[in-house]
C-alpha cells in the first residue's frame, strides 16, 4: 500500500516530468533557432575569443604567409614599398599630425588596431600609417592638411546621405533659428514642436521622444517593450548592430553577463517558431542594413582573413521575412522595433518601414535625422512610449538625458526635416533610387569582370561591400589602393562603402574609375597570386599558427610582440 509520501511523490513526478520535458523542448528550439557560426552564438565566441593568443608576421612571413614563391614576395615587396612612398610621402603633414593625434586619443589607437587582420597589424603600424585628418569637404571630396582631394566613400557612418554642404547649411540655419535661446535645457524651444509633427507624420506614429544618440535611442526602446509588455527578453538577429550598449552586444566587445537577449538566425523559419511558442519575448529589434548581408556582422577588414565575405540584398526576400515577423509578432504582443539609426531616409523618406512595406511598433531614428549634429530619436504609439502607470505612481519607465532636445540639435533637425520635404534635388535623389545605385553597382562588377579582376561589390541602395572572388591572405590590403587612388574609406576598409546620394553619373564613374585602376595596381603587385588553397584550407592554416601560439611553440610561427 501506498503512503501519503509516496503518493505525494508520484503527483509531483507526474507534474514535473512532462513540465521538464516541456522545457528541455523550448531549449532546444531556442538552439535551434541560432545562426550556426559564432556570431550566432555568443557565449562561444567570447569564450573562444579569450583563448586566441596574439601573434604577429615578421618582415619575410608578411609577404609569404600564404605559400607564395620567392618571385611572387619580390613583386609584393616591392608593390608595398611603392604603396608606402605613395600613401606616405604625398601626405606628410596628414600623417604626422594623425601619429601626434594616436597618442592621446584612445578611439584612434583603437581603430589603427583594427585596421587589417591582427597578425598584419604591426608590420603595417611600423610601416604603412595612414592619416586620419581632414580640414574641409566640399561637394563629396574631403581634404586633408596635404590639401589633396579624396572620394568620401565613408559616409560619416551613415550620417552623410545627402552631401555635407547639405549638413552645413542645416547646422547653420539652425543654429540661426535657435541662437537667440542658446544652449538652454530643460524647457523646450518653440521649433521642437514643429519636429515632432513632422517626425509624426513621417514615421507613421503618434509620438517622438529625443535622445542624444542612436545607442542611448536604443537603451530607452528597449526598456519601454519590457515595461510594457511586463517579458523579460529581447531578440536580436545575428549579426546586428544596435550601437555599443553592452544590453544589445551580448557577444565580443564587453564583459558584462547578457542574460535577457536571445540572439536568433535571421530569415529563419526556426526563429519565427521560438516567437510563436515562447511567453518570455518582450520585442524584436530588426536592424534593416542585416538585408545587405543576413546572419553576418558588419564586415570590416581586421576580419577579411580570406575570401569568403558574402553578401546580396534581396528585397522581395527581406519584404516577405519582415511580414512574417510583423504577423507573429501581432500575434504574440511582441513589440516590433525597427532600428533605422542607420538606414532611416537612405531607403525613402518614410525609411525601411515604407521601403519594405512594413509597420513597426517603435522605430529608432539618428545620424542624419540631426541635419549633422548628434541626435537619437523614438517614433511609437503613445501605449509604447508612455513612460509611467496611472494606476502604480512608482513604476515608471525612467529615460532622462541632459542633452536631449538640445536647442541646437533641434534646429539643425528642424532644417533637415524642411528640406525632406520641399527640397526639389532630394526629391530628386529618391525617384529610381534602387535603378540607380544598382546599375552603378551593376556598372562597376561589369567593368572588374571585362578586366578579369577578382574583386566585385554587392550593394543595398547606397550602402556598399565589397567581395573578393579569390580566397587570399591579403584581401584586406585592396584599402590601401584604394586609398591610394584617391579613396576616402573608413577604419572598416572594403567592409563598408557608404555614397551620399549627391554623387553624380560623373563623380560615381570617377570613382569607378579609381577602383578598377586599384585592382589592377593590387593584382600586378601579386597580392592575388598564391598557391591554391580554398577559404577553409586558409581558416585551417590560421587555426594551425593560433594553436602553436596557444602551447607555447612559438618558434614555428614568426612572432612579434604587441606594439
Ligand atoms: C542600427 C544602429 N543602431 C544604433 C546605432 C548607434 O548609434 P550611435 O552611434 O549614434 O550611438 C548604430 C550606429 O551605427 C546603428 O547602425
């Protein structure tokens, strides 16, 4: 006969058994659900990232690290030290202040660093630097203190979409429009009120809040989906980049612990099913760029190690995905947030939500917004931008900046928003706009498949990549011919080329003009020419170097110590 105890144990197990099992389900969907490669997942690439040891190419491994015979590293050699005389001597003012300038300046030693793969890094430092100055733009040319002329295919990060004589006009009449109040902060000048309406009617939502950055925009979005929604997660997509708030950079890049994001496969069937059966999801954060390149982080040189960046925006592909969202998270009372800091008014002026055909919940908005001074800003429902209950007085949704709405930045906008909507040339500049920069795009791929060269560029409106159709070692170094021609890029190098959309047919075919001359200088110089290996033969071969690090034979790998 049973006791009570025993009976006691039997219902418990009865009722823990399938509720485990229930579980241990959910976890594995949730597995499932993310991107194979590390990005995907982030707990892994951070413990993994710790055991990578630094190692560096000494002067003979640097021209030879892929196998490359003696005469293949004479042609490198000397391409480099041509390449040196070039980027060095013509600007030596420009270098010698940007040297001056990394000695102070922490964001500058941080990006040399991560120019170009690390074991390249201090042969490249010692040998190569690049100037990091300008002192004026014009038209899309940047000068720097040399007083020759680049292409700016930097784009400000993004910020720069239509021509920086654009931006200074707005910083200017804005601060016209608001200098008679000056930097006062707290109450609002009169021009905030005629931003908001038109940021509402733009965006489609009943109300605006005013950050100081697209990352401090993000913080307070994502804290208003949880406030409201009472969940504790938010999915992110592989790859995404939301601005450097460690609660949006679960992985590599900080150190503290991420335990309310789940980071899912972009465009996965898998990802929707997670949002479908989980309760735990407050909101979504879609970074609309991830269409150029879905699952991958934003590409940059320091991690061009071989040929095998992809990248290849489909819109009807991405449309459909985004639908799908917008339905699942209708039906869940997930809050779908678009981060547009990066692409709002690139894609149109109604940005990826009417480019894409898709409502969301909240949208974040920056960069150029503020007509070229620092801004983020949230458009929602007033049910998501409320920041307080009326029923509990101290459960509130704090969002405080000491910046926000500053007068300056709110007439700078105030300018920016104007012309959005009266300027003849920017209306211009939005009719046919994927026909023009995909023929561009189109235009140079032809030109670099006629001349055999094996570089091409993918491309999501004006926002640019560019592929390399050889799995080399030294793919990363096409920046610095690049530059050499008379290409203004950013630390990212090839990872990311962003035009403003006043770049004529004229200027785009002089810059087409110089990106071609840069593959053909990069291939006679060799750099394309190596013993066949495909990319994982070259990923196998830097596992091989890292590990010989890692257990201490460092004489098998030509070592230099961290500069
Ligand atoms: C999509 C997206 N969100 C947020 C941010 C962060 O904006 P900020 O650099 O103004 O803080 C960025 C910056 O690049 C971004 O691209």
């Amino acid at each position: 006969m049973w006791t009570s105890f025993q009976g006691a144990l039997a219902v418990a197990v009865a009722i823990a058994v399938p509720w485990l099992v229930h579980r241990a389900w959910r976890r594995l969907d949730l597995s499932r659900a993310k991107h194979p490669s590390l990005a995907g997942h982030a707990k892994l690439s951070r413990r993994l990232a710790a055991l990578l040891p630094y190692y560096g190419y000494d002067e003979r491994q640097f021209f030879v690290c892929d196998g490359a015979p003696p005469d293949v590293a004479t042609l490198r050699r000397a391409g480099f030290e041509r390449l040196c005389a070039e980027l060095g001597s013509r600007a030596p003012a420009s270098i010698g202040f940007s040297d001056a300038l990394t000695h102070g300046l922490s964001d500058v030693q941080f990006t040399e660093a991560y120019r170009v793969p690390f074991q390249f890094r201090n042969y490249m430092r010692e040998h190569l630097r690049l100037a990091s100055v300008f002192d004026e733009s014009r038209g899309v040319e940047l000068r720097d203190l040399d007083r020759r002329w680049a292409y700016d295919v930097s784009g400000s990060y993004g910020v720069n979409l239509f021509g920086y004589d654009f931006y200074k006009d707005c910083i200017a009449a804005g601060a016209n429009r608001v200098g008679a109040l000056g930097p006062v902060l707290g109450p609002f000048h009169p021009v905030v009120r005629d931003n908001v309406e038109r940021l509402k009617k733009l965006s489609g939502h009943d109300e605006v809040s005013f950050h100081m950055s697209g990352t401090e925009a993000v913080m307070q979005v994502v804290r208003l989906a949880q406030f409201h929604t009472r969940r504790s997660h938010i999915v992110l997509f592989c790859g995404a980049y939301h601005g450097w708030w460690d609660g949006v950079q679960p992985g590599l890049g900080n150190r503290r612990r991420i335990d309310d994001v789940y980071t899912l496969a972009d465009m996965s069937a898998r990802s929707l099913h997670v949002l479908e059966t989980r309760r735990d999801i407050a909101s979504v954060l879609v970074n609309p760029l991830q269409a150029l390149h879905p699952n991958a982080p934003a590409p940059q040189d320091s991690t061009l190690v071989d040929g095998a960046r992809r990248a290849r925006f489909d819109r009807a592909a991405y449309s459909q995905w985004l639908t799908q969202l917008r339905d699942v998270c209708t039906r869940r009372n997930i809050v779908l947030i678009f981060d547009e800091v990066f692409m709002g008014f690139r894609l149109g002026r109604g940005g990826a939500q009417e480019y894409f055909g898709v409502r969301a919940d909240l949208v974040t908005y920056g960069k150029t917004l503020g007509g070229g001074l620092p801004v983020g800003v949230i458009c929602g429902a007033h049910r998501f931008m409320k920041r307080y209950r009326d029923d509990r007085p101290s459960d509130a949704c704090f969002a405080r900046g000491t910046f926000n709405s500053h007068p300056y930045v709110m007439g700078a906008m105030n300018e920016f928003l104007r012309r959005l909507e009266s300027d003849a040339a920017i209306a211009a500049s939005y009719v046919g706009l994927d026909e023009r920069w995909n023929a561009r795009a189109r235009l140079l791929n032809d030109r670099l498949a006629v001349e055999g060269l094996p570089v091409r560029v993918a491309n999501l409106v004006s926002v640019w990549t560019v592929l390399y159709e050889r799995p080399s070692r030294y793919n990363w170094m096409f920046q610095y011919y690049l530059r050499a021609e008379g290409l203004a890029l950013s630390w990212v190098g090839t990872g990311r080329l962003i035009f403003s959309h006043n770049y004529t047919d004229k200027d785009f075919r002089a810059v087409a003009e110089r990106f071609v001359a840069a593959a053909e200088a990069m291939n006679a110089d060799g750099w394309w020419t190596a013993p066949a290996a495909d990319n994982k033969a070259i990923r196998r071969a830097i596992l091989r170097e890292a590990l010989t690090v890692r257990l201490g034979r460092r004489s098998a790998v030509p070592v230099s110590r961290p500069a």
